[in-house]
C-alpha cells in the first residue's frame, strides 16, 4: 500500500512534465497510477475478508497492515491499514479516480496552459484521499486530512481570473481548515486519554473510553464538527454549492466521490466504538436530517445544472451521514451501500454535465433543448444515473435505499423519535426523485418554445469514463453480492440488532417496499407540478443563508483586522520597541512575582581583573554608541559591545562561543558599513524628546529583568545539569573531544539542521528583497571590462587646478595589468584602489583560506568547526570585494551563492538520511579509523561531512551579503550616476594615497 501512495504522489511530481511532452494526453498516463491502485486493491481484496473473519471467528487474523516508525518519542508513525472499511472507501478514490483522470484527458483543451498544474494537483489530492483512508495513527490521518483540504482549494480556485472561483476556494479554505482544527483537538484528546494513537487499538478500547465520560464525550463533538464541515452539513453546507465554480472533473471527483466523503468516513471510523457518545446522535442525525431537507429542497428551485447537483449532493451527504452514524449492523450495511451507489451516480452525473456544457456551451435548463435526441447515448447514461439517485428498481441506488428504509423501519418500532427519522427520510427521499426528474427533463427535454440547442457530437472516449460508472450502477444493483461481501465485515463490528442484513435487490413485499412506491408516486407529483411548486418556493419568506451568516462574520473580522492594525502598525519603531520591550519585561516580572521564583543567595560581580576590563569596555562602547552623531561610528561602537563579549566567552572558558562571536561580530560589521552606504552618514537631526527618560528607562529595565531570569534560572535548577554528560558523549560516541562542535554536528544535528535550512531561507530572502531577476550570479566578469571604469570619481584638484599628485601615482600603480596585485582590481577607477590595501589582501587571502579550512577540520576536537570555518571563509571574500569591488569579488567567488546554499543543504541531507541505507537511524554518526601514507593513523568521524556542508551554507550565506548589500548597490549606484559624487558616507574601502605637492 506504500508503494501505491508513493506512485501516487510521484506522479503528482512529474505531472507538469508529462504535459509540457504530451499534453493533455498525459491525463492518460497519470490515469494509470489510480488505476493499477485499484487492481493491487482487487488483489488484496481476498486477504481482507478473510482477515476480518478469522478476527470474527476469534483467530488471529488481521487486515493488511504496515508501519513505519516516524518519531517514537512522540507516538508518530507512519502506520497504516487496509480494513474493510478502508477498501469500500478506496473503491471510490481509486477507481472513480481514475476514470476521472482519463476523461480529463478531452475535457480540457490542448492548449491550456494551467492543465499541468491541475493534474499533478488532482492526482496528488486521490493520492492524499487513499493515505487518509488507510492511516492507522490519528495524526497521521489528520496530515492527510489538510492535504485534502490544501488541494481541494487550489483545485476549486482552478480559474483563478475569475473571481467567484477564488473566493469559493477560500470559503472552502477557511470552512474545513476551522473543521479540521477543532477535529485536531478532538483527536489529540482521544490520543492522549487512550495513551495511544493507534486507531485500530482506540476502537478496540473504545468501551472503556466511552466509560471516562465529559472528555471523549467533547472529543469526539469536536471530531464530528471536522466531519460536518468536510461533508458541508448545516450550518456549513453553504461552501460545496460554491465551490462549483471548479471544474467539472473536481466536482465529479472531490464533491460527489472523494472529498466530500471524507467526513462521512470519519463518521463510520468511530462509529462501532463511540456512537453511544453524549453528542453523536444529537449531532449525527439532527444535522443530518436538516441538511437532507434544506438540499433537496433548494435543489428543485435551481436552473444551472450543476447547481441542481451540488445541492442534491449537500442532501445526500446529510441523508449519508444521518445513516452511517445510525449504528446497528442494518445501519452500517445500508450507509456503505449507499456511500458506493452515490459515488457511482453522483460522479456520473457531474461528468455528464462537463459533456453537456462542454459540447454546448450552457448549463442552464432553461435554455437547453432537445440534447437527449441529438446524443441518445448520453441521454441514456445521464437516466441511469438520474434514476439511481432517484431509487428506480433494479439500480444500486434502489438497492442501497431499500436498506436505508429497513433500517430506520426497525428504529421507528422503539418510538416516536424513531418514526420522526422515517418520515424524514421519506420526505427526503420524495425531494431526491423530483430533482432526479428535472435534471433530467432540464438537460435532455425537447422544451416547448425553446430551440433546440446546437450540440456537438460526443467522442466515444469522452462518454467512456461516465458510461462505466452508469453501467457498475446496473451491475451492482442487480447483482449486489459483490458488494456486500465487501461490507459485510465492517456491518459486523455493530450489535446485531435482529435478522443480518444484506444488500438484495428484493426482499419481499415488506414496508420498505411500500415507503419506495409511495417515494417514487409522491415525487413523480411533485415533479409535474415543478412549475407552481417552483413559484411558490419563490413566494415564501426565506431564512437568513448562512451564507450570509459567514459573510458578515468575515466581514466583522476584516473591520477588527482594520481596527487593530491601524492602532498598532503605525509605522513608528520606536512604538513597536515599545510595545515589544514592555511585554517582555512585563510578563517574566509577572510570573517571578506570582510564582515566587527563586534567586541566589549571592553572586559574584567577576572572576578576574580582566573580566572588570572588558565589561567596563562594553559600557563604554555602549555610552560612545548612544552619543554618535554619524551611524559609522555608532556602528563601530556597538561592535566594541560584540567584541567585549567575545573576551568574557574567552575568559570564561568557551573558546568555540568567543572564536564564533568575534567572527560573527565582523561579519554583521561589514554588512552595516555595506548597507550604511545607501543612507546618510549623519544621524538625523531629532528634537530632544519628551519620551527621553521613558525609553532609557525601559531600556534598562529590559536588561535588568533579562539577568534577573538568568539568575533565577540557575537558582532553580534541582538537577544536575545534562550538559556534564556531553564531553564523555561527546568523545565516546561521537569521536571528538571538541563537545560544542560534536554536540553541533552530532547529538543535537536536528537542531543544527533546522537552523543552517533557516540560514539559506533567510539568505534568499534578503536576496529577493535585493535583486529583481536573479542572485546576480550571472553579471559580468572583469574581462572586457575598461580598465579604472568602475567608481570613476571627480578628480582631485590641486591649488593650480591640475589633477593632484595622488592620482598620479595612483595610475602609475594602476598600470599593471600584465601581473595584478589583485585580478580585477585594475577595472576600479585609480583614484579608488589603495596600495596598501592591495598588497595586504593578495598576501593575505589564500592564508585566511587555509585558516577556514583548518578551522574545519580541526573543529571537531579543537576549537573551530563548519560555522567558524564558514565565516572566516566569508571574511576572506569580504577583503576581496573591500579591496577590489564587486568585479573582484566576482573572480574570486566564480561560484553562485544559490548553488553553494543548495549544495550544503544536499550535503547535510544527504547526510542525514544516509544511515538509513545502512541500517542505522538518521543523523547517525560513524568512526572510521584507518591508515593513509604520510598521513599515518587516521581517525574519520562522519559527521564531519554534515559540517562541511554547514561550512558551504555559511560561505554562501555571506556570499548573498556581499553581493546584495555590495556589488548589486555598487552597480545601482553606477548606473543611476555615471560619475560618482562624494556624498559623505563613510566607506570601508580606502582611498589612493594623497601625496601634497606631487606632479604628474
């Protein structure tokens, strides 16, 4: 069954490619994936039936099942199982699938250029049907279940230019989404009072579930609003007649088969063990009812022929849920019946009507005309269909509504309730066969002064894929046996509650039999009086829609929305710090008080003389800081803050933490001075503000209460510390002596993982906001470049108006091109380049280099490590670009940022998951010991390739920077001003070396 899922939803990923090659004949091809689904159903079908009888018999049979283990510390696997329950519902999703796929396949024009997209969406969406209806973990089932949710709306809003398709997917988007959220609470509560989340072991337990009383009682309610948003019972059965404004395939396939089936399925999971539950029947069948009237009732005003069936389809769901939560063997015979024959007739007539609108251009009944002469063919399947919605002998849908009638027959002998449910569903059943009939009059119907109506002829491939289900709804009613092997082992978890039933086409001449011959005259009067009875729907007052309900809701919390955030998001930073500080010294203050937390009963101000120093040097930078006119130099001195701190790590002992902050200190030094060039130098000139002492006392505050809960959190500590254990894990298990690197790579690797893929996310970020096309990886190299083109500056002028002496003896350096201090240093202008500078950077790179490597892999038992080495790596290139500009920076780093992040992510991926192909877990480490010459004895630690690719990201990283906040301003800036004006910014890059009195 894995393998299904994986074909599935690997088909799903290779869709877009498949019809850029074929086109919309690859619906063909992905046909195929739900179609061998179903075969390998077929064949499993017999292991199934036989599993469930031993498990009857008292054996120790059981359905086909698989589990992989996914995170054991958190209950999560990867479980699944094909119970009977399962494969009635994979019927559905496989084989209706499939055939939907296929007719897709001349539905769609050739030319759609979106169609790539809606089939691997389609496919994706039966393959995320088929995981939820086997999923044996309720989380797991519930991942599922917002994967449908997720498709179902990009599925919906499939003609995005169209505004009503966008917002019905959004209405669709935010009814199941709210459904699906409070179903996740009710599943999280069954789990954790179970102690499992096991499905098939809740079920076995559920006697002593139900017996804990109030909390199944609300989790299961809360499960129960997922089902009734999902299968859009009252009060949310608005979204599905919306949602029309998909395709017809997505309506034939997730509104009438699959998705819409959902929340009946979750229905009939829970219903053998938690139908006697507080809230399921007052839910169950008091919704279920309503819902079966409201539909067919609103189904008999409607004109589009879709409409007509989208709110038959809201009444069946009612009538399906109202019956599969019945309980009893009878009920749950009769509910999977007719789960099976709605799907079969429903689909049918969906894809009936994308023939008719299809060939001629309207749904409207009012207009169409005579097509049941033109397509005879059509015609007959579309009143197969029609006449199994209806409950017309000898089709499935009579078959499974006889049933349906010999069920709540038996429940109207306990009692007036019981005999309310039964004319309900008479009544209910009476709406279905007047709307049956005016489908088919509306679509097919020579009509009386309306012209007949232009209809192409239909491709025999094109009537093929409704034609099957029309023919499986003869087949299965005359021979239904099939079918009710399928169920019967399911029906068999309820109480018997009298004779067992079956699915037969006849029974005898029972009552049953009477309420369908009473159903079908009452509504063939109905139908002929479509015309008065459809005026005097008009004429009665309507109830407010809920609809309507849910659009002044939405509208309510857009105004809030607005409201909020015009008071809140003002545009002010000093307002946000604001807010930000004051909660968060507010609410650590509240708790330490309220919960009386513990602090020390003394400290030390510090260890040593040198500690006073650099601490002392921190204040310091931060009074310089505050008191800086120019944002250069406040820069500079809150580096001094980041350097300060870097000393303490040392003098404390974590040469790793001070090595990774001075390093880190450096980096963020040159993206500000990189960034600070867009801006003024100066800082704005501001007003002394009445707010003054507020914020620096609040400042203050925020420091203070931080080292207040730093103190409190040492005092509280009961245990010893689990980080006594790392250095011995750290050498023993992870073959290093160095622990902040191994605990880095290794015993924490999930931690790293998460926060370098953060990295390259960010990184990419501050690309986007940067560039418009591109990383920038593609401009131009130094060849061709002119030389001394780049930043040409306005010449420096002595006293005599002639070009100073500095550039001078700038261009005579300048002029080495043949043997370069750097490689594109001769395309900067000569009054930029610094001799110095030069001279320094060429002695110094190729060093600074070997250092990052070094760093790398000497990190794992010295100080040092992927991220320290990354970083000096990523200094080396910011000396290049300071002291030869972006063309330099380009030589020296030939490589693109976006290659470098994704080739260390792949590294630290693949690293990851490589010890499953031996055996071992993920992220698991190995020791390798061997002996190489010259090198002698070595001893190799896996993980040492998860750093190399932590060191790739990190190099890449600082690649984006230097090309974002460096060569893209620096080329914006040449552009926009040909020739640069000095505007006072401050600058790292030095200028040529002034020399008074010189001549050229």
């Amino acid at each position: 069954m894995l393998t299904v899922l994986i074909v599935m939803f690997a088909g799903a990923l290779v869709a877009p490619a498949l019809f850029a090659r074929l086109g919309r004949s690859a619906f063909f091809v992905l046909a195929a994936a739900p179609a061998g689904g179903f075969v390998w159903l077929l064949v499993q079908l017999p292991a199934v039936l036989r599993s469930d009888q031993e498990a009857l018999d008292g054996a120790s049979g059981a359905p086909p099942s698989l589990t992989v283990p996914w995170i054991p510390s958190l209950q999560l696997e990867l479980a699944f199982r094909l119970d009977a329950l399962a494969a009635v519902l994979c019927i559905l999703i496989l084989g209706v699938g499939a055939l939907v796929l296929f007719y897709c396949a001349r539905y769609f024009k050739s030319d759609d250029p979106d169609v790539g997209a809606f089939g691997a969406q389609l496919l994706a969406f039966a393959a995320s049907m088929f995981g939820l209806v086997l999923a044996d973990d309720l989380i797991l089932m519930f991942i599922f279940w917002e994967l449908t949710t997720i498709l179902s709306y990009l599925l919906i809003g499939y003609s995005r230019h169209r505004l009503s398709a966008r917002r019905s997917a959004l209405q669709a988007l935010i009814i199941t989404t709210f459904g699906g959220l409070a179903m996740l609470v009710g599943l999280v509560m069954i789990g954790q009072t179970a102690g499992t989340y096991r499905v098939s072991e809740i079920l076995a337990s559920s006697a002593d579930l139900v017996s804990r009383g109030t909390i199944i009682d609300v989790a299961i309610a809360l499960v129960l609003v997922g089902a009734i948003t999902k299968s859009a019972l009252v009060p949310f059965h608005f979204w599905l007649p919306g949602a029309m404004a998909a395709p017809t395939p997505v309506s034939a396939y997730l509104h009438a088969a699959a998705m819409v089936k959902a929340g009946v399925f979750l229905v009939a999971r829970f219903a053998p063990g938690f139908g006697e539950t507080a809230f399921w029947y007052p839910l169950i069948l008091v919704l279920g009812m309503t819902t079966m009237l409201l539909g067919g009732w609103r189904a008999l005003r409607q004109h589009d022929l879709k409409l007509v069936l989208a709110y038959g389809t809201v009444s069946q769901l009612g009538f399906l849920v109202m019956v599969v939560g019945l309980g009893g063997q009878d009920g749950a015979l009769a509910g999977l019946g007719l789960v099976l024959a709605h799907g079969f007739f429903k689909a049918t007539l969906f894809l009936v009507v994308g023939i008719i609108d299809h060939q001629s251009g309207t749904r409207d009944l009012r207009v169409l005309s005579g097509v049941g002469s033109t397509s005879p063919a059509l015609f007959a399947v579309a009143l197969v269909a029609a006449g199994s919605m209806a409950g017309v002998p000898p089709l499935l849908g009579f078959v499974a509504k006889e049933s349906v009638l010999e069920a709540f027959v038996h429940r109207a002998e306990d009692g007036v309730v019981g005999t309310l449910l039964l004319g309900g569903i008479v009544l209910g059943s009476v709406l279905t066969f007047a709307y049956s009939a005016r489908f088919v009059w509306g679509a097919f119907a020579l009509k009386h002064g309306v012209p007949r109506t232009d209809f192409t002829r239909v491709r025999t491939s094109f009537l093929l894929a409704p034609a099957v289900l029309a023919v499986a709804s003869v087949l299965f009613g005359v021979w239904p046996l099939p079918l009710d092997a399928v169920i019967q082992p399911y029906a068999s978890l309820f109480p018997v509650g009298g004779d067992t039933a079956h699915l037969a086409l006849w029974h005898g001449f029972n009552l049953p039999l009477l309420l369908s011959v009473v159903t079908i005259a009452a509504g063939t009067a109905l139908y002929l009086v479509r015309g008065p009875f459809e005026r005097l729907q008009g004429r009665l007052p309507s109830a407010r829609d809920a609809e309507v309900v849910y659009r002044s809701t939405i509208g309510v919390l857009d105004d809030v929305a607005v409201g909020v955030t015009g008071r809140t998001q003002r545009g002010s930073l000093a307002f946000y710090l604001f807010v930000i500080l004051t909660t968060a010294v507010l609410t650590p203050l509240t708790a330490l008080i309220v919960f009386d937390a513990p602090m020390p009963e003394g400290f030390r101000i510090a260890d040593s003389p040198a500690q006073v120093v650099a601490a002392t040097a921190i204040l310091v930078g931060i009074v310089a800081a505050l008191r800086a006119t120019k944002r250069f130099m406040a820069v500079l001195m809150v580096g001094i803050t980041g350097y300060g701190m870097a000393i303490i790590y040392a003098l404390h002992g974590a040469p790793d933490l001070a090595l990774t902050q001075m390093l880190v200190e450096t980096i963020v030094l040159v993206a500000f001075v990189l960034a600070l060039r867009s801006l003024p130098a100066r800082l704005w000139n501001r007003s002394e503000s009445r707010h003054r002492l507020l914020r620096a006392g609040l400042g203050i505050a925020f420091g203070g209460i931080m080292a207040v809960i730093a103190m409190s959190a040492m005092a509280s500590r009961n245990a010893a510390p689990i980080s006594i254990a790392y250095p011995g894990m750290a050498y023993d298990d992870g073959g290093g002596a160095n622990a902040v690197n191994v605990l880095l790579v290794d015993i924490r690797a999930w931690d790293t993982l998460g926060e370098i893929t953060v990295l390259a996310i960010a990184a990419t970020g501050i690309a986007s906001l940067i560039f418009v096309r591109g990383r920038g990886d593609k401009r131009r190299r130094a060849d061709g470049v002119e030389d001394g083109s780049v930043d040409r500056g306005q010449e420096p002028l002595d006293a005599g108006g002639r070009a100073g002496a500095a550039r001078a003896l700038a261009v005579r350096f300048a002029d080495v091109s043949r043997d370069p201090w750097l490689v594109a240093g001769r395309t900067l202008a000569a009054e930029r380049r610094s001799i110095i500078f030069e001279v320094i950077t060429r002695l110094l790179f190729h060093t600074i280099i070997v250092l990052s490597v070094y760093l790398l892999i000497a990190g794992h038992n010295l100080p040092g490590g992927g991220f320290a080495g990354g970083l000096t790596a990523g200094l080396a290139l910011a000396i290049r670009y300071l002291a030869g500009g972006r063309f330099e920076l380009a030589e020296a780093s030939p490589v693109s940022a976006g290659t470098l992040l994704g080739a260390g992510l792949a590294i630290v991926t693949l690293t990851a998951i490589g010890p499953l192909f031996l055996g071992g877990a993920v992220l698991e480490s190995y020791i390798l010991e061997f002996w190489l010459p010259v090198f002698g004895d070595v001893k190799f630690v896996t993980s040492t390739i998860f750093d190399i690719g932590v060191y790739i990201i990190v190099v890449g990283l600082v690649l984006d920077v230097l090309r974002s906040l460096g060569s893209e301003i620096d080329e914006r800036a040449e552009s926009d001003d040909p020739v640069a004006e000095d505007t006072g910014s401050d600058a790292l890059v030095p200028p040529a070396t002034e020399v008074e009195g010189a001549r050229p």
